[in-house]
C-alpha cells in the first residue's frame, strides 16, 4: 500500500493521486504514533506536514 501511495506521488498529475498521497502520509502518521516520544513525533510531524505543503503547491501551480 504504502509503495504505492509513494509511486502515486512521483506521477503527481492527477488531484486524486495528490489525495491519495496525503492519506497515506497520515496512515504512516498513526502507525508510528504510538512508538514514539514527543520529541521524535512532532519531527515526523513536521516533515510530513512539510511534505503535504508542497504537494498543496504543486496542485495549485499546476
């Protein structure tokens, strides 16, 4: 599931394939969540919410 929300992602062409990437991200958010400290959970957060920007800009842009 999760190497194909990533090959989604790389096309980055379609609104549904930018979803579907974002949900992913989030479902790796909640699997992680709980073997984490507080530190290290904002980081993951961070860097996936980072990378839900950027996909929000690229369906703007284009």
């Amino acid at each position: 599931m999760t190497s194909r929300v990533i090959l989604i992602l790389f096309r980055g062409r379609r609104l549904l394939a930018n979803i579907l990437s974002i949900l992913g991200m989030l479902a790796i958010i909640a699997r992680h969540n709980a073997n984490l400290d507080p530190d290290q959970r904002l980081a993951l957060l961070l860097r996936i919410s980072s990378g839900i920007i950027l996909t929000s800009e690229t369906l703007i842009i284009k």
